[in-house]
C-alpha cells in the first residue's frame, strides 16, 4: 500500500513552459486535492476532486488545470508557467469517513 | 476565506522541555486533525479529533478538542530533537464540503539538543 505517491520530486521550468505534476493514489479514495505551500502562508487549496469525473476549484486555481478520468489519479497542469508559480506542490487523498487527509511527498517546483 | 490562527509561529525549545501549541478560529469547526511536517516531506496525521471536549493521546502527543468548538490545543511532553518539524492544525467547518479542509500557517518547532 504506497499510499499517496507524486512525480517528480523536483523540476524547474522557463516561465511559458507547460507541465503536468503526477498524482496517484492506491487507497480507494474518492475525494483528492492539489495544494501549494509557500513560505509563511501554509497550506493553500488548489482544485479538489469529489470523485472521478468531479473536479472544482480551491482557493487559488488560477494558472492550473486538473482532471479525474480515474478514482486513482489527479494531475494537476502549468498550462504556462509562471515565476509566481514557484512552490511545493502537495497532492492529498481524503478518507471521508473520518475526514482525515493523507498527503504525498510533494513536488518541489522552481520556475526561472 | 475563513483562517485558522496558529501560534506561536515558532519556538525553540530544551531538550526534554514540554511544548503548548494551539489553533483558534472566530467560528466552530466539526474536526480538528493536526499534522506534522517534516524538512522536505509532506504533512502527516498525528491526532484527530471529532467531539468537544475530546482529549486524544499519541505517544507523548496530547490533543484536545476546545469546548467551544472554536480551538484546539497540541501538548508536546518531554521534547526530542526527532520533535523539529512543523506542526500544522487544520479544520472542518459544520455544513463545509466534506473533504476540505481548512488549515493553519504552522508552528515551526526547533528544539536545541
């Protein structure tokens, strides 16, 4: 049971640049989210998904894209990278019935 | 948004010291979970809590569920340097979408050997 597993670890981007960040889960999950970590702003809410299919927005969705073909996968797409982008990237599978979250490694995204 | 409010943002402390964290929001919450993030990892659970009033223990991590359902409270005993890390609190509101979340900015822990 890998639990929540991310890819790459580590990238850097020329602002303009396209990419998507990897997300699966093994864990059967139906709700998964994308956050950003920055420096003294914690934990901010991307996009979420309730299921395959459902996705919406989070508190900062603007400059990303995701999808849910799958219960188990959650890309999350840099259309065209930003340097405003730069941040650790955490993807999160939920288990609702005790609304606990389990969070991958993250991806930690340089873009110059 | 609603906001968590953390504090302290970071402390250092002895060796062998106790440690008080706590989160407070101006409106209730149904959930309270903290987590503990490690240098270059993602968060994990340490405790969960579902009622008011709850006091659950892991190891020599104690968490309590305020009575007013507005905060919650991290109790660290005998601090080990393994102890360093960012404890994040985080949240569900009542009628808020299940799933998501509302989380704290951190409390940075440093602990001098």
């Amino acid at each position: 049971n890998a639990g929540v597993t991310q890819t790459p670890k580590f990238q850097v981007l020329k602002t303009g640049q396209s990419m998507t960040l990897q997300c699966a889960q093994d864990m059967n999950h139906e709700y998964m989210s994308w956050y950003r970590q920055d420096p003294g702003m914690g934990l901010r809410l991307i996009h979420y998904s309730v299921g395959a299919g459902i996705t919406d927005q989070g508190e900062v969705p603007n400059g990303y894209n995701v999808s849910r073909s799958t219960t188990e996968d959650f890309p999350l797409r840099l259309l065209s990278a930003a340097p405003s982008q730069t941040s650790v990237y955490f993807c999160a599978s939920t288990q609702l019935s005790t609304d606990t979250q389990y969070f991958g490694p993250g991806t930690r995204l340089t873009v110059l | 948004g609603q906001q968590l409010n953390q504090s302290p943002q970071s402390m250092f402390i002895q060796e062998g010291e106790d440690v008080s964290m706590n989160c407070t929001s101006s409106s209730i919450f149904n959930t309270w979970l903290w987590y503990k993030q490690d240098p270059g990892e993602g968060p994990v659970l340490l405790i969960a809590l579902y009622k008011a009033g709850e006091l659950t223990s892991n190891g020599r991590l104690t968490a309590q569920f305020g009575i007013t359902r507005k905060d919650s409270f991290l109790n660290i005993s005998a601090s080990i340097p393994s102890d360093v890390g960012i404890y994040f609190c985080a949240g569900r509101q009542p009628g808020g979408s299940q799933g998501n979340l509302i989380f704290g900015k951190g409390t940075k822990l440093s602990v001098k050997p």
